[in-house]
C-alpha cells in the first residue's frame, strides 16, 4: 500500500499536524506500506523531521498571502489557491501513485477533496478535529473527547463514511501507547506547548517557577520544560535556566512519551500531546493555547482527568503559581 500525506507545519500552523501524521505514517511504514509527503515549505516548516524518520517529502511551491475562499477561518493556512493546491497534489500522486491520500489540514475541505478525487482515483482518510466544514473522505479520524463526538460531523461527510472517534483511535508516538509502571514519586513536572507556544506559555510558566523558587536548591519540584523548535523564547528561557538549580530547558526531545513515563505531572496545550499525558498516567494540566481548544480542555476538566490552567493570552505567570503550588 501506497499513502500521501497532504499536510503543512511552520510558524503559523504550529507541528502538532504534521506530528500526528507521522505517528500513523511511522505505523504504515512498520506494516510494509510506503508512505510520502506532500507539504507547502511555509516559514518554519518542519521539513527535516519527516525526512529524519525515513519518509520521502515532496515540497510543493512556496507559501503565499492569497485569498483563499476557504470557508473555515484557517484558509489563509494553505498559502496558495486551493485549486492550485489542489493540482499540485494531483501531480504528486500521478508520480507516487498513492492508494490512499491523508490529508490533515484546517485550510481544506471537501471542495478541495472532491477536485483531486475526481483527477485521480484514491480513496481519503482525513484527520480533523474541527468539525467546522464538510469533507469527501472513506474514512474521518477525530481522536479528541468531545461530548457531542457522535453528532459533531452529521452532514458534514457522506453517509458511507467511516467515523473513527474518540481517544480510542489516538495518534500515540511509541512507548506512550500503554502504560503500566507504577507512577514515580512526585518531584519533576514536565511542560510542552508544542512546536512553536505561540502565546509564551514557557515564559509565563518558567516566570512563575522563578518567583517561586529561583536558585533554591531545596525547590519541591523540578521542572523540566520542552520549549519546542520553533519557540521564539528560547534564548531567554536557556538564559533563566542557566542560573537555577532545579530548571532545564530543551528544545527537542527524541521520545516525548518516555519522556513523561518518568514524572508525576506534566503541562501542556489541550491539543495531540494531551492523550499521550493522560496515557502516561500523568497528573494533566491543561491550556487552551487556540480557540478551538477551548471547550476539550473545560471537557476534560469537568471529567475530572485534567485540571485548567486557562485559555490562550489569558493565561498569566499566576495561574502557573497556583499549578505549581498545588
């Protein structure tokens, strides 16, 4: 079996697509399938990380500022006309002669599914989490928990389609699929806001570590935070982290989920990294860091498997005091 992945990463779209995508094309590759890559190189796209993991990558034609004509609010997402970019797939899979074609991307929808479908014949799994736009797909994978999961997609794809919904069907990177260690004592917490936290969850947590405990070598917890490849705050967190005792910063980590096998809590966006905290077992703090984020993240609070630490910009080093505290 032969799949192409139409999926982007970069400053704008943040790496949680591309990353999950990876999660399922690493699993197709084990089975004995062949699987590529169809990506727009915006400003920050994380090329290099598909290509590390074996992966061919086609890079379609760069990024632009168009007017898209996508009803979704993430049109502007694709950086060209969705007709364009529609071709350009097309042309991908005349040359990889893809069985399957996965797309995941908040720019398209079933206007784009539906013009490359009718060129070239390949049966289509998306993967969404919005549900705010019709798609033309054999198979639709939402792995998120949301209260209305069996409702939210009536209409929006065709009555033959294959609904894969629900934590069930997560995208979990290797040794975070199962977990049956017992949990260690507390002591360290880990933090991640993914590939770029483009509202400094990290400067707003690691402040608060710093007012709490600042070099104290007798700190009560350790934290170790993730600060993502694309985080503009690097410099000046490494720069904090630098004069304390009991605070590490890194930009990359290889495995995510062994990573938090070995602390009792952990925080983070309320987006894909979410299931792999709450497979863990970890104690799970959550931020809406999108809008869309949102009402998962107060879901989970009402379930009581996570705890709120707050909703994008209104997040503030306070909140993050109190996390800590508790």
């Amino acid at each position: 079996m032969r799949a192409l992945f139409r999926v982007d990463s970069g400053r704008k779209i943040g790496g949680g697509h591309l990353f999950r995508c990876l999660v399922l094309a690493d699993e197709l590759a084990h089975r004995g399938a062949s699987c590529a890559f169809a990506c727009r190189p915006h400003e920050g796209a994380l090329l290099d990380a598909v290509k590390a993991r074996g992966h061919d990558v086609h890079a379609l034609s760069h990024a632009r500022d168009v007017s898209c004509g996508v009803e979704a609010d993430h049109g502007g997402w694709i950086g060209a006309r969705p007709e364009e970019d529609a071709a350009e797939t097309v042309e991908l899979l005349e040359r990889v002669r893809a069985d399957w074609l996965v797309v995941d991307h908040y720019g398209l929808d079933a206007r784009w599914e539906q013009s490359v479908r009718k060129r070239f014949d390949v049966r289509a799994l998306v993967i969404d989490d919005l549900a705010d736009r019709p798609h033309d797909c054999e198979v639709l994978l939402d792995q998120n928990l949301w209260p209305d999961a069996a409702e939210r997609y009536d209409g929006l794809v065709p009555a033959q389609c294959r609904r894969l919904l629900g934590p069930r069907y997560a995208l979990l990177r290797g040794s975070g699929r199962a977990r049956c260690a017992p949990l260690p004592p507390c002591g360290t917490a880990l933090a991640f806001f993914g590939a770029e936290d483009p509202t400094g969850e990290c400067r707003k947590l690691v402040s608060a570590w710093l007012a709490l405990y600042g070099d104290r070598a007798d700190a009560p917890v350790r934290l170790r935070v993730v600060a993502g490849l694309l985080n503009r705050d690097r410099a000046w967190l490494e720069e904090q982290a630098a004069g304390s005792r009991g605070l590490s910063i890194t930009g990359w980590v290889d495995d995510l989920p062994d990573e938090l096998a070995r602390v009792r809590c952990a925080i983070g966006a309320a987006g894909g990294t979410t299931w792999e905290r709450l497979a863990a077992g970890c104690e799970s703090w959550v931020v809406a860091v999108a809008e869309h984020q949102r009402a998962l993240a107060m879901h989970l609070v009402e379930l009581g498997v996570a705890h709120r630490v707050g909703t994008q910009a209104a997040t503030a080093p306070e909140d993050y005091v109190r996390c800590l505290r508790e």
